[in-house]
C-alpha cells in the first residue's frame, strides 16, 4: 500500500501541473507559423533521430509494450517486459502462457491483472482476426483490449513510420504551457498539434515533446534554463536560473 501511495505521487504532482497548464494555455498569444518552424529545427538539431525509452523488438511487442506503460514508467515497463518477451516474443507465445503467466511477469506494474488480461486478449484477437500481425490501421488497432488513440498512434508512428501524433501526459503539459497547441483534452492537443507543426517535423514531433516534458519542461519543476525554446515559450512563470 505505501509503495502505492508512493508511486501515486507523481502522477497526482503531474495531473495538477497540466490541469493549470490546460487552464490557461488558450489564453496565451498563439504562436506563428515561423515561430513553430524555428522550436522544431532546434530540436532536430539537437536530436536528429529521437526514439521512445521503451525496448521492444517488432511491432507485436511494441504493442504490448505500450498497453503496459499506461499509468507506469518506461524504465518500469522494460524491468517487467525482458522477461515476459523471452517467455512469449509472439501473439501465440502469449497466448499459451495464459493471464496468469503473464501477470508474473508484470506484477511490479499497476493494474497488472487488468493488463495481462488486456494482453492475452489483444494476442488472441490478433492471431483470429489479423493472422498475428499488427495492423497498420488506427480504427482496427483501437478494436484491440487496451488499445486507445495515444496507444495505436505511438504504434503507427514508430513501427510503421508514420506521421502521427501521441499525446502522452508530458506532451500535454508542453503543449498548453508553451501555448503551441493548447487545448483541455489530448485530443484537442492532438488535433492543434497536427495543424500547427509542418509536415517535415511531423515524423519526430511526438518524440521531441515527450522528451522534452520528461526532461526539461517537467512538471513540478521545468528547467527553463536548459530550454532550447524558452524565448519562444509563452508561459509567465518560468523557472530562473
């Protein structure tokens, strides 16, 4: 129960900063077209060919993967998934070991019996309606136990190559506490995003702004010193160096 309380904190700190962010973040001077185009050359430069912190190995266990990481962190996720990924690498394999074998693999995550039930299902309706493969569609990934929008775009965008956009909690906040792309809900931010960011940043956008919410534009406390875009950023209240 302490661990749970524990861990919980975080999550609370993080709801509270992208509830004030989304609160306002409508109200802010909306960027211009050369304003997005120079934010995202500065993180190209910086990081050409940014990747998630997930490790899997094809886009099977990619998917499994993200379904795990709701409500956990990636580096919790990757502890649990090397030994659930050598047990079952394919739809079939998870199939076989069954909920309650996958659900010792992942027992140090949250909500581990409800997603090895998610996963084992997910495994099955793949092997009877996708003959095991992932598709490549959002509106059938989405069909999938567990699966929602930020799951099947995170999907498409690293193991298929597309454009898409993942709103995770980190790309929330950054959104409405710049005022690049406002909104109350992932979806809005979504939307917004994919009007605002030109097409050639598109591939890596979703990349760029988790990572830079994970590391730089945190919740708590940002690092607005260390900020590749902090004169372009509309927030009033940055932290001084």
């Amino acid at each position: 129960m302490l661990e749970e309380q524990a861990a919980s904190r975080p999550t609370r700190r993080r709801a509270v900063a992208n509830a004030a962010a989304a609160a306002i973040g409508g109200a802010f001077r909306p960027w211009t077209p050369g304003e997005v185009e120079t934010a995202f050359a500065r993180f190209e430069a910086a990081n050409p060919e940014p990747e998630g912190e997930l490790e899997y190995h094809d886009p099977y266990t990619l998917l499994v993967a993200v379904v795990l990481s709701a409500q956990a962190t990636d580096v919790g996720v990757n502890k649990a998934t090397r030994g659930l990924f050598k047990a079952a690498p394919t739809p079939q394999a998870m199939v076989a070991l069954g909920e309650e074998g996958v659900a010792q693999h992942i027992r140090t995550l949250g909500l581990y019996r409800g997603k090895a039930k998610n996963v084992v299902e997910l495994s099955r309706r793949l092997l009877g309606e996708h003959g095991g493969e992932v598709p490549p569609d959002r509106a059938a990934l989405e069909m999938l136990p567990g699966v929602g929008r930020k799951t099947a775009n995170v999907v498409l965008n690293i193991a298929f190559g597309l454009p898409t956009i993942a709103v995770d909690t980190h790309l929330f906040r950054v959104a409405n506490r710049t005022g690049m792309a406002p909104g109350k809900t992932p979806l809005e931010v979504e939307l917004g995003l994919e009007r605002t960011i030109p097409d050639r940043f598109k591939l890596h956008a979703h990349h760029w702004l988790i990572l830079h919410g994970r590391y730089v534009c945190k919740a708590v406390k940002p690092d607005c010193p260390r900020c590749l875009i902090a004169d372009l950023c509309r927030w009033p209240e940055k932290t001084p160096a």
